[in-house]
C-alpha cells in the first residue's frame, strides 16, 4: 500500500468514527493503568 493511499482514508475517516476510536483508547489506558 502506499502512504498516500493511507493518509487519503485517515481523512475520509469520520469525525464520529475518530471520536469512538479516542473514546476506546482512553478507556483502555484508564484500565491499563489500574
């Protein structure tokens, strides 16, 4: 795969989709630091 190719569907990624993505990460770093 290319990187351009790459960065072009992180852009196409929706706002909502970034947003859940950010949610699950901070939920399993608070766990992961229990």
């Amino acid at each position: 795969m290319d990187n351009e190719s790459e960065h072009g569907v992180l852009i196409q990624v929706p706002r909502k989709t970034f947003r859940m993505m950010r949610v699950c990460l901070y939920i399993l770093v608070k766990s992961f630091l229990r």
